[in-house]
C-alpha cells in the first residue's frame, strides 16, 4: 500500500506468476459517526480524562461500556461515574492489530471487571511485570494526555493499583 | 416437521488463492458438482440459500444476487445468511428450516469464500475488526485471534492445560489432513516444531492458528419422500442447535463453569432433539471449529464428548484421533484442511455425509452412522450452530 494514492488509478497488470489478469482496487469510505446518546462518555473520555458508566434505576446494574437501557429490565439507564479501579480477569499479548492500537503492537490486553460493573471491559494493560498479571490483580484506569486524547477507547489503559 | 435429507455434496479443492477462478466460478463449481451427484437439474432446484460471511471480502453487498442470476436462477427466491464463522452452519439451518416446514422440497445451500483479493494479510484483519461492537472494542485494538485466547488461558489456569497439549490439536490436524485430497495444508508435523513457529498471540503460535482459504462447498436439501426417490444413501439431518452469546468479547470473562456458552447451549438443543444422552459413545464421528488449537480441546469439553479439564488428556491418549474412541475434524479442521470462512460451516457438513456414506477414503472412520458438525463465529463463539446427521 504505497502512499495516499487511489489504486483505481494504476494499471492493471498481467501477473506472470498468478496467471491472472490483476486490478488493483480499493474501498475507502470516510464516516463522521454519531456517538448518540452515549456522547458523554467519549466527551468525559477526551475533554476530562474521566471514565463514566450507566446505572439501570430498577435493578441497580452499573454498564461500562455504557449502555443506555438495561437489557433486563428495559429501563433507561442513569449517567454514574466509575471508581477507575477493578481487577484483571484474564489477559494475553497481541502481536498483530490493525486498529487504533497498530502502532503499539506487542501490546497487553486484558479483561478488567470494573468495581461496581456488571460486566468486564477490555484494554490495553501497560504492566511490565507478567508475573504480576494474575486473575484478581488490582488494576486501576489511566488516561493519555489531554492532548493526546481523541475520545476514543484507545484513550485510556490500565495499570497496577499499587494503593489499594 | 418434516425429515429432511442431504441428497447431495460437492466442495471445491481449498486452496489459500483461487486467483484463476472468479466468486461466481468457485460457487458453479460446487452447486453444479452437487447436482450431478443428485442427478438433479439446475431448473428442478427451487430455491437457494446462499452462506456469505463478509461483504468486505466478498467486494459486494448483495453477492447472492448476482451468484444466484448466473446460476440459473433468477425469479426463485435467494436468501443470504451472514453469522461470521458460523454462516454455513446457520445457511444450513435456514435451508432445513424451508423444506421441514413444507414450504419447499428441494433447496440448495451454498458457501462460497474468496477473501484473498484483500491486498495482504493486514487488509484482511482489518476488515475482520469490522464484525466487533462499534465504538468499545473496535476502537480498542480487539482482534478476532484475541477472542480466543482468553478462553486458552482459563483453561492453562484452572486443569493446568499446556501449550504442548495444544499443539498436539495441530500435529493431529494437519495430520489427519494428509488424507484429504481437498485439504490446504496436509503436514508431519512434531509437537516441538508447532511450539517453535512463530508467536501470533499468546497463547498460540502460527501453526496453532487456523488457515485461511478460499473456495465453495454446496449442499442439496430434499425432503423424505423426494430423497428416497433421488438416491439410495440419504444422510439425514436429526437436528440442528443454534445459540448466541455477548458480542462483545470481555463481558462474558470468568461468567459461569462453560468458557464457551453458546456452544454448550447449541449442543443442548441438539441433543435434546436428536435423543443424544452420552455423546462421547452415541456420535461417531465430529468436525469441530478449532479455529486454534486450544479451542478444539475446550470443544471437547463443552460439547460432552469428555469431562471438563479432562481434554487435553484424552486428545494425548488418542481418543479424537482417526481410529480413536471418537474422531474429531478427520478432514483436518480449519487448522489443517480449509478456513474459507463463508463455506467452513457448509464443508464441515460435506465432510460428516462423506463419513456416513463411507466415502471418506483414506480418512474413513469405520462403521460411521452418526456425526456430528459445529461451528461458531463472532467474538469467541458469540454464535455456535451444532448440527447432527445420521444415515438408517
Ligand atoms: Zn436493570
């Protein structure tokens, strides 16, 4: 993929080795996508550093990543903010990513249960100690520089929770 | 509901490229070997499903359109299905569901892959990415290969699987794929040489992951009475379980005993179905979805073909080995005989009927008279789809 330049516009090529007829071809499609009723949590995410969740008003459930109804009780759900601290359920090293993260490949991805969440979320650890990283580790959210933050989930990571 | 048979078969060879043979082409090629087996015409066929995973390979959003004009037959209905890994197994529940309700005698299903246009390896991960939760995984480097290491490493930590155990998955599909005219990547391999290739993801090397391939397998449904008429060895579909699970991949960490639930879930409505109660002796013969190695041995466990952290124990005895207590993926699996992603489900489906009608060759599993099919895709099998087929 050399360049910013549309493939459509090269020549096809005969490939001596395949034997085929080659078109070079690409899609790309740009997006401006709507966050929609989850846009607090990217706006907290970039403009705060802060990490909020949603709480089912019925049955007590708290969901980070946000979910703005209680898949339960049907019930729309209430902006909390997230304590940041939780403990790793399982973890393992990516070698090869093509998304935000492509960049920081070999990089530690880990399930972290949240205090107080229903669920697990997932995220890049930055933990140099593997033998630290047990089922029930203490971990604790961190956010990149204001600058450096785009109100993606790529924002934020985990590290050890040495306090609690 | 009415039984409904598979009266007849066909796969393409599986290959990692067909450069030489168009999408359309390598789904002719199945759907026209299928009917010859079935001495059916083209014209008698009365509707199509179509399994095709991923628009972003398949370079078209509506591609059963365009298959199905091509095939002959424009103005009868055509469905596509799309579950990610689990798209044949669904494509064929879908076609099942059409003639055991009595709305159709004779369908055809078809699974066509051809994902290797995408300019390298990268384009094609990142088209993968795709099929995540939109904003939380995504954006957050997940990768499909990620999904599955998790449930490896519950496994390591709690009956102390190894890596060893694993790669003995990939030393016995390869293997076994040996046997498989049709198969990509039939291989001798030592358990010392798959710890050696290349780390992808902890806890998997290369050789611990599935391939990736292109090519078509299509499938003819009829009802009884229309497939005792056309052949002589019906394979019967008994029953087929479909489940679903989180789609995304950490909200389901460290929930439950079963690493797997959809899984479990799938092959508790199949069982329940087909009568099965002990499926380690009542099924004899299986192809599983061991899109790596790891994942095939917790298969084992969640399916009940043994005990859970009893796995990778009975794999080293030799149990799900040809010629062992219950063979598992004799045609190689996906890490060994094919992953074209769109027609896996479906040629898992082709290789249980060669099985029952004692046309496996080399790879035949004696006495065969009933297997079992599973796949599954989505983030850590967010969709299972387990089928079982039995022949009188
Ligand atoms: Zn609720």
């Amino acid at each position: 993929m050399g360049g910013n330049e549309d493939p459509r516009m090269q020549p096809g090529i005969w490939s001596e080795k395949e034997g085929v007829f080659i078109l070079p071809d690409e899609w790309k499609l740009s997006y401006q996508v709507s966050c929609g009723e989850l846009s607090p949590f990217f706006r907290a995410l970039k403009e705060e550093g802060r990490l909020l969740g949603m709480r089912c008003p019925s049955c007590g459930a708290v969901y980070c990543p946000p979910r703005s109804w209680c898949h339960d009780c049907y019930a729309d759900t209430d902006w909390v903010e997230m304590a940041g601290t939780g403990t790793l359920t399982a973890w393992t090293t990516v070698y090869f990513a093509a998304s935000d993260l492509v960049e920081k490949v070999p990089f530690r991805q880990g399930g972290v249960h949240l205090d107080g969440a229903r669920y697990p979320i997932i995220g890049r650890l930055e933990v140099e100690e593997e033998e630290r990283l047990v089922s029930g580790a203490r971990l604790r959210v961190a956010f990149k520089p204001q600058e450096e933050r785009r109100g993606r989930v790529s924002d934020y990571y985990f590290v050890l929770d040495e306090v609690s | 509901m009415r039984r409904v048979a598979v009266v007849g078969y066909a796969n393409t060879v599986f290959k990692r490229r067909h450069a030489d043979k168009t999408f359309a082409r390598l789904a002719y090629e199945a759907v026209r070997d299928a009917l010859f087996m079935a001495k059916v015409r083209h014209q008698q066929v009365q509707e199509a499903v179509y399994g095709i995973y991923n628009d972003l390979f398949t370079h078209n959003m509506m591609p059963e359109l365009h298959i199905h004009y091509q095939l002959g037959l424009a103005r009868k209905p055509a469905v596509r299905v799309t579950s990610g890994g689990a798209t044949g197994g669904v494509a064929l529940r879908t076609a099942w569901q059409e003639v055991a309700g009595g709305l159709r005698d004779l369908v055809l299903v078809v699974g066509v892959e051809k994902y290797a246009d995408l300019n390298g390896v990268l384009e094609m991960i990142k088209a993968m990415v795709y099929g995540g939760d939109q904003f939380f995984e995504q954006m957050a480097g997940v990768s499909p290969a990620g999904s599955y290491a998790s449930p490896a490493i519950f496994h390591m930590q709690r009956y102390g699987t190894t890596e060893e155990d694993m790669a003995r998955v990939s030393v016995k599909n390869h293997a076994n794929a040996e046997r498989n005219p049709d198969a990509q990547a039939p291989m001798r391999l030592t358990v010392d040489e798959v710890m050696a290739s290349p780390m992808i993801i902890y806890p998997y090397k290369l050789l611990d992951h599935c391939l990736s391939s292109e090519g078509a397998c299509a499938l003819l449904l009829a009802d009884e009475d229309t497939a005792v008429r056309l052949t002589e060895r019906p394979v019967w579909i008994k029953a087929i379980g479909y489940s679903t699970d989180s789609g995304r991949q950490a909200e389901r960490d460290g929930v439950g005993d079963s690493l797997l639930p959809a899984v479990v879930a799938s092959a508790r409505e199949a069982y329940e179905a087909a009568g099965i109660n002990d499926p380690a002796s009542d099924i004899d013969v299986a192809e599983v979805y061991d899109s790596f190695s790891g994942i095939e041995i917790i298969l084992y466990e969640e399916l009940g073909f043994c005990g859970r952290g009893e796995g990778a124990f009975r794999l080293k005895e030799g149990f799900f080995d040809l010629g062992g207590g219950l063979p598992v993926n004799p045609s190689g699996g996906l890490i060994g005989g094919e992953h074209a992603v769109s027609a896996t489900g479906l040629y898992q489906i082709a290789e249980i009927c060669r099985q029952l009608r004692g046309e496996a060759g080399e790879r035949q599993v004696e006495g065969a008279r009933r297997g079992l099919a599973q796949c599954m895709g989505g983030a850590r099998g967010a969709y299972s789809c387990v089928t079982v087929m039995e022949v009188d």
